[in-house]
C-alpha cells in the first residue's frame, strides 16, 4: 500500500485498520518528519505488529514477522548510499 497524502502520514495510519487489512508492506513519504514524529509513529505501529523504516526520504512498515522484508529493509537501512543511488536510477 502507498500513502501519498502530503504531510498528513500519521493520522492516516493512526487510523488504518491494520487488524482487518494487513498490506504486505506500507510505503509513505518521510522526508518531512522530524525525529519526534517518527517516535511517534512508532509508538503507533509498534502495537500493531509492525515494524518501521526509513530509507532516503519515504517511511516502510512493514508486519514485524514478515522475516524477508524485514531483513531486507534492516540491510538496505545499513547502507544509505546504496539505497540512495537505487532509488535516483531511471
């Protein structure tokens, strides 16, 4: 699922029904978040099963048992210039 709702990440998935509908993983835009806000955002997923990312300026969620994504997102967050080069590639 991809969020692209322009500063408003965090209601949204506040408010998501992650117990009803469990997207594979959740992609949104984080390149304006602060550290406090991605605490917070934390806070909120973290009780929902899911565990967060931050590679280059987009947010991951993903469900905290999904051992492939996870550990692909956890290597890929070890080396930033690796991602940030994948991510500016036509």
């Amino acid at each position: 699922m991809c969020i692209d709702v322009e500063g408003h990440e965090l209601p949204i998935l506040r408010a998501f029904p992650f117990e009803r509908v469990r997207p594979a993983i959740t992609i949104f835009e984080a390149w304006h978040m602060d550290d406090a806000t991605r605490a917070t955002l934390r806070d909120v997923l973290d009780p929902k099963g899911l565990q967060l990312f931050f590679l280059g300026e987009d947010g991951y969620a993903v469900d905290r048992d999904d051992f492939v994504r996870t550990g692909l997102l956890r290597e890929l967050e070890e080396y930033p210039p690796v991602i940030s080069r994948i991510l500016a590639s036509p």
